[in-house]
C-alpha cells in the first residue's frame, strides 16, 4: 500500500569531492510569485504550451516545461559557480560536473545542485572542498553573479529571447555561462543568467546590486 511506498533514486557511485548548493523552497516560490508578470511573458514559448514528443528537444523541453523557473534558476547558477570554480581553485570545468535536483512535485520537492570532480579527473585533494569554508564560499557566489553580469556578447546575449539548440537559452552563450558539453547534464540548454542577476527580477539582484 502507499504506507509502504519507498521514494529513492538513482545513483552513481564516482570517486572524487563534490559541494551542494540547497535553496529555500519559500524563497523561490516568494520570487516567483513578486515577478509573476513578467515571468509569464519573457518565458511563455517555455512554459505555456506542453511540448509533443514528436517534435525536436522534446526531453529538454518536458523538462523545462515541468520544472519551470526553478530550474533554470539553479541551473543557471550551477554553471556560474563551475566557471568562477575555474579561477579560485584552478579546476577546469572539463573537470567538473552537475546534477540537478529540482522538483515540482509537492510531495518530494527538490531544489539543489550538487557539482562534483569527474572520474579519474585530479579531483581528490581536497580542492574543491575548500572553496566553500564558510569565509570563502560567499565571496565566490559574489564574484560570479557579478561576473555573469556582463557577457562580451552584450547587448544581444542579454537581451537574446532565445538562442542555441532548440532556442532554450535566453541571456547565455559560451561568453558568459555555458561550460564543456561533458560538465552540463542538460546539453548547455535551460540557462539564462538574467534570472539570477537581473536588476528587475533577478534572484540575487540584492546580492549583486548591493549598496
């Protein structure tokens, strides 16, 4: 009976370090409801109409169209912070990878990404790990949300509404928020750096934008 019901998930078991980034389910659900308007004309080729599977990208954009917001949100993030992990610790993001674990399911709801060393990368010293001691880690969220501000692509990145395969990137291209194909879970799609640091509607606009 559903008493009974065991919820798990599938798992690899890689040799090496990984840091998790976990985020207030109240947070963003307060976010998405202050910008509703404008969420709901910027991303409606995303989420208003449920994909076909017979059309091209249909997995990406199931995904997109489930998960919504939050996903892009956190995926977004989990790319900036593997860039900004290239300058503080000297890991390329070749080195790196992600996992996403964002749900919309009421039940079992996730919000988080873990970014971890691949296998038989150099990734067992402690590296990784290091970055995010409390004195530390904050100043490397700093750096790339303040990084992903600008884009040597701008204005067009910017202000793109949709780009790449499939046009499932807004405001990210290689210049500013795509990593390696092998680090990305997701083939660099669902990514767009102004839900984050927008002025407007951004996420951490108070972080980036701060007096």
């Amino acid at each position: 009976n559903e008493s009974n019901q065991i919820f798990a998930l599938p798992a690899n078991d890689s040799k090496g370090e990984g840091v998790f980034f976990n985020f207030s389910k109240e947070a963003i659900n307060s976010w998405l409801l202050r910008n509703e308007d404008v969420f709901a004309a910027r991303y409606s080729k995303i989420l208003s109409r449920e994909p076909n599977e017979n059309e091209q990208g249909y997995k990406s954009k199931m995904t997109l169209f489930k998960e919504g917001l939050p996903y892009l949100l956190i995926h977004t993030f989990s790319h900036l912070i593997m860039r900004e992990f290239e300058f503080s610790c000297g890991y390329p993001t070749a080195s790196l990878k992600e996992r996403i674990f964002v749900s919309a399911n009421e039940s079992n709801p996730m919000q988080g990404v873990l970014i971890y060393t691949t296998e038989g990368s150099e990734g067992s010293m402690g590296g990784l790990v290091s970055q995010v001691e409390p004195n530390i880690v904050y100043s490397i969220i700093d750096k790339a949300l303040k990084r992903g501000v600008n884009c040597s692509n701008d204005p067009l990145c910017w202000e793109s509404e949709g780009q790449g395969l499939f046009e499932l990137n807004f405001a990210s291209c290689f210049s500013c928020s795509l990593t390696s194909e092998t680090s990305c879970e997701a083939f660099n799609l669902g990514l767009d750096r102004r839900l984050l640091v927008d002025s407007n509607f951004g996420f951490f606009k108070d972080i980036v934008y701060k007096l």
